[in-house]
C-alpha cells in the first residue's frame, strides 16, 4: 500500500517538475514548484510509513509551513521588485 | 507595468500569515528544545524562526518589522549567542574540567551535559536567527545608488526567453 | 527489511538522483535568472527527499528550512541588486567545456574508491574506537536519545563552535558590505508619530 | 486491524487518483488558469485523503500517536498555506495581464461576455477592464511593443 503510495507520487513529480522546466509564463512555474512541494510533504510522511519508521513527520511540518514563505517572496519580489518594501501594507487593517 | 489600482491588496494573504505566524514561532521552539529527542538543534530552529520575521517583513513591510526587531537588538543577539557558546567553555574551565567539558558543570555529569548541550544549542540558536534576520534586512532594501535603478519586471520579456 | 524492499528504495533514490541532475540542467540553460531561483527552490524539495530516503533526518530538516526557504529569499534579495535576464552570451567556452568534463570525470573516478554507502566494512564503521564509541557510549555518557545532537554539541564541541563562529563572521562580512541602516522610503503613514521618529532615530 | 487496513487502504487509494490526476492535468491543461485548478486538487484533495489514510495508519497499526497528531497538524496547516500561495499565485497572474484562453485560442471570458452582452449594447470594455481601461491598455501595447524590439535584439 505504502509502495503503491510512494510509487504513484514519484511518478506525479517527475510530470510537475516537467511543468516546472517547460512552463511557458513564470507563473506556471511557480505553481508547479509549490504543487511539488506539497507531493514532497507526501512523499516524505509517506516514505517513513515504508521503512517502518513514522517518527519523522516533522520534516513534512516544517515543508508545510517553508513553503509558503518561499512562494510568498517569489510573487512579492515579482510584483514590487523589491523584498521589503510595505507594499502589501497598502490595504488598511 | 501595470498602474497599481483597487486589485492589488493581499486580505487574504495578510489574515493567513497572522495566523501562521505564531505557529511557525512555536514549532521552531518545538525544533530548539525537542532537537535532543528527535531531528533538530539549534541550527534548523534559529532558521525556522528567523523565516518568521521574514515572513512578517515581506507581507507587513520591512519596516514594521524592524520596530519589532530593531537591528540593534540583532547587532547584540548576534554576538550574544557566540558568547554563549563560548562562555560555556570558559564556565567548565573555571569549573576544572576540559574547554566545553560539560560535565563538570553539575555534581552529576549526565545531568551536567544534558545542560550543557541544552546551552550551547540555544547559543547556535540565537546567533543563527539573528543572523538571518540581518541577512534578510541587508538585501531587502536595494540601494539605488549601487549603481543602477532596479528595471521594472516586463511579463511578455519573461514569455520570450527560451 | 527484506531484499526487495532494500532493492526499491535503492531504485527510488535513483530516480530521485536522476531528477536532481534534471533540475540542475534545466537550471543552467534557462536564461532567466528569476526562474533559475524558482527551480532552486525545487531542487532543495528534492535533494531533502532524497536525505530522508538516506536516514539523514537532521540534513534533511536543515535543507528544508534553508534551502527552501531562507536561500530563496537570500537568491532574490541578490537579484532586486541585479538584472533579472542573463546577459546573453557572445562566444563559445569549449576549451572550459573539455576542462570541467575532465575534472567532473576525475571526481567520479576518485568516488569510485570510496566506501559504498552503509557499508558496514568500511574505515569510518569498523573503528572501534571512534565511531562505535560514538553510538554505544552515547546512552551511558550523555543520554540523549539523538546521538547526531551528541556528537554535534558534546564530543564535537569545538566544531560546532567554530561553525557559529563562521556563521557570526558571514553575518558581519555582510553587514560590513550592505549595512543595517534602513534605506529612505516614503514614510509610513499608519505608523504614529512615536514610531516615525523611533525610525528616523535609527536613521541617524 | 484488517478494518483499518482496508479503510485506510481506501483512503490512500482515493489521495492517489486525486494526486495522479492533478499532476496529469497541470500537464494536458491548456492555460494557466485551469493549470491552477488541477493543481489545487493535489493541494486539497489528495492531501486530505492520503494523510487521513497515513493518520489511520499511524495511530492504530504503528501504535504512534505523536506520528498521527503530527500528520494533523501538517493536514491543518497546509489547508490553510496551500490555497492561499494559490491563490497569491492567481492574483498575481491576473494582476500580470494574462488572460483565461480556451482551446481555440480566444479568451473565455470575451466568448462568454459576448455572449451575455453583444445583444444589450453594453460596453465591453467596460466590464472586462474595471479600471482605467485606457491608460492599461496602452501600457500593455507599450510593454509588448518593447518586447518585440527586444527580441530583435536578441535574434540580430
């Protein structure tokens, strides 16, 4: 069962990560990176399933949450150009 | 470029950080304190919680965030967590051990290095985060005078490349 | 853990390694620098699978945090510093072609002679005296459940020492070069005056 | 233990399709957009259900219940991280002027207001570009205009 898993989500890397190398706007790109980073929080949950050994899940926690933040400061850096700058702070709070 | 107008407000981005914020500080805690029994130590967690601050600083502007984290305060966490980890040497050599000889720091050397470690870690801990966080405060502000103005991102330059 | 369970993680590896070097590729021929960050950012999702696969837990929460995460954003402060397109390249580097070919050749071949991995034979597992002291004196010792946390922070002090200090020493490298003090922006104006002057203060 | 065996067995099962599915489609799909949708598939269902089946899995054939309450956390947490980068992602390619296409290659949201608006008379411009329709337009004729000149450079 945990084979067939693991099995199925190398196989659906390797299509999103041909998205990610052909991917004709960067955005598509992006999507593609941050969808694989989802089938690695999988794959690594999965993986401690096949060797017997589920003690590792926090690697799969701590992906969950670096993702974002990587994906977060591509689009800012896309949009502003610039990492720091308040623009997101525009709307009132 | 587009001028920016009404659509260029991120609610939902803003309220989903503000709530992931304190969770992410929690389980870098949870990766500083817990790396004795499981994966971890005081080099993943000062990563972890200085991504934290530059979560806070991309959405919120860098700005705010260096009210809360002033670059003073940086400039002494940084050399703060180095002399931790040093101190704790000078502490067993004054106790009559080795340099970083940890057991010599309580009457029972088990319970002596389990301190130790718990130290020198969060010595790792604080220098790393500091550090990162003041990486992340050099590079997010681009000096126009370096040399050129950083271009405005063309998309349809983007679609052309190979 | 029978053989052929042995056998199907061998095989993925392998395929993961594969991927590794296709992200690489693909890095290098894009010409679109901002891209090329993205794609690091996939290739670290990779290679932190590929340690989970190897057993090396710690490694692989490390690549997680700093190669998907802080290095990203480190590559892109880099680049608001620069272009984002690849100056387009103007004449052919076969003879650097051959010499990289040559001196990757001449690493593989040098890994030829190292020991397999987890090989049980080998130099670093069949010393009694360092690396066995390591794993079976760790419980009585020190009695930390991680022995990588004890032989990071206890028997290999002074390493981990020097590895802050080095960490310190880049920290200061590049604020000696970029500098903390905050570039003139347009002022903030939610911000309340206090806060308005505690920034100018940090201004000057 | 045969039952969970079997539940969980099913759940992965259903995680599986979702996740085979969704990579399938951010390969076939024709445009951005539906790109997005099929990657949300993986984001929402195939997460739920594969780590559901791990959840199951952990707590009561691997007797872990730190294992389980950690895959929990990490189902809670991507819920909420995942669709808001997809979103993110999304607003920022609308903000970038690419527009929806369907496969013969005219863009769906003329198609379908053509069809809502052509026999009222209203202005289409009107509804497609909300703000300054002008002013973007021509910025995006400039951009484009500059991009082609590029491109000449580059080829020469």
């Amino acid at each position: 069962m945990f084979l067939v898993l693991v099995i199925v989500i190398v196989i659906s890397l390797i299509l999103v990560m041909v998205r990610a190398l052909l991917g004709p706007t960067l955005y598509d790109r992006l999507l593609a990176v941050n969808s694989a980073g989802t089938k690695v929080v999988i794959l690594i949950a999965a993986y401690g399933f096949l060797t017997g050994r589920p003690d590792f899940v926090d690697i799969a926690l701590l992906y969950a949450l670096i993702n974002y933040i990587a994906t977060i400061a591509v689009l800012k850096f896309f949009e502003y150009g610039d990492l720091g700058s308040g623009g997101y702070q525009e709307d009132d709070l | 470029m587009l001028k920016r107008n009404v659509q260029q407000r991120h609610r939902v981005v803003q309220v989903i950080t503000k709530f992931l914020i304190p969770m992410i500080l929690l389980f870098a805690f949870y990766v500083q304190f817990h790396g004795d029994f499981g994966a971890g130590g005081g080099f993943q967690a000062g990563v972890v919680f200085a991504s934290v601050f530059i979560l806070h600083g991309l959405i919120f502007g860098e700005a705010r965030t260096r009210l809360v984290l002033t670059p003073n305060t940086l400039r002494v966490l940084m050399s703060l967590g180095l002399l931790l980890y040093a101190g704790t040497g000078v502490v067993s050599l004054l106790l009559g051990g080795n340099y970083l000889n940890y057991s010599v720091l309580l009457s029972n050397p088990v319970s002596g290095q389990h301190w130790g470690i718990f130290v020198v870690e969060l010595g790792v801990g604080i220098t790393v985060a500091a550090v990162m966080v003041s990486l992340f405060y050099c590079f997010s502000s681009k000096r126009n005078f370096v040399g050129h103005i950083s271009h405005p991102i063309d998309e349809n330059e983007l679609n052309s490349d190979g | 853990m029978n053989v052929d369970a042995i056998v199907i993680e061998n095989i993925i590896v392998m395929v993961l390694l594969t991927l590794l070097i296709v992200v690489a590729v693909g890095i290098i021929m894009l010409n679109d620098l901002l891209t090329a960050v993205i794609l690091s950012g996939l290739y670290s999702l990779l290679s932190a699978t590929v340690f989970v696969a190897m057993d090396a837990v710690d490694v692989a929460l490390t690549e997680a945090a700093v190669g998907a995460g802080i290095s990203t954003i480190i590559l892109l402060g880099t680049l608001s510093f620069t272009k984002r397109i690849q100056k387009p390249q103007e004449h052919n580097n076969y003879v650097a072609l051959v010499i990289v070919c040559i001196t990757g050749g001449a690493l593989i071949y040098g890994t030829l002679d190292l020991p397999s991995y987890g090989d049980p034979n080998s130099p670093a597992n069949s010393n009694p005296q360092l690396a066995q002291h390591y794993l079976t004196e760790s419980k009585k010792e020190i009695d930390i459940p991680n022995v990588v946390t004890s032989v990071l922070a206890s028997y290999r002090g002074y390493d981990t020492l020097g590895e802050t200090a080095v960490v310190f020493t880049a920290g200061i490298g590049v604020l000696s070069l970029l500098g903390l003090r905050r570039r003139r922006r347009k002022e903030d104006p939610l911000l309340t005056e206090k806060q308005q002057r505690k920034q100018q203060n940090e201004d000057n | 233990m045969l039952l969970v065996d079997i539940v969980s067995g099913v759940f992965i099962f259903v995680g599986c399709l979702f996740v085979f599915g969704g990579a399938v489609g951010l390969i076939r799909m024709p445009d951005f957009y539906t790109r997005l949708h099929a990657a949300s598939v993986t984001d929402t269902g195939g997460l739920l259900f594969i780590t559901i089946g791990l959840v199951l899995q952990a707590a009561f054939v691997f007797d872990n219940p730190a294992a389980a309450i950690k895959l929990t956390l990490t189902i809670i947490f991507l819920f909420f991280t995942a669709p808001t980068a997809s979103h993110a992602v999304a607003k920022a390619a609308l903000m970038a002027n690419i527009t929806p296409q369907c496969q013969n290659g005219k863009s769906v949201v003329d198609e379908s207001l053509n069809s809502l608006y052509s026999d009222k008379g209203k202005d289409l411009s009107a509804v497609l570009m909300p703000v300054d329709p002008p002013e973007i337009m021509s910025n995006f004729a400039e951009s484009k205009a500059e991009s082609e000149l590029n491109n000449k450079d580059k080829s020469t």
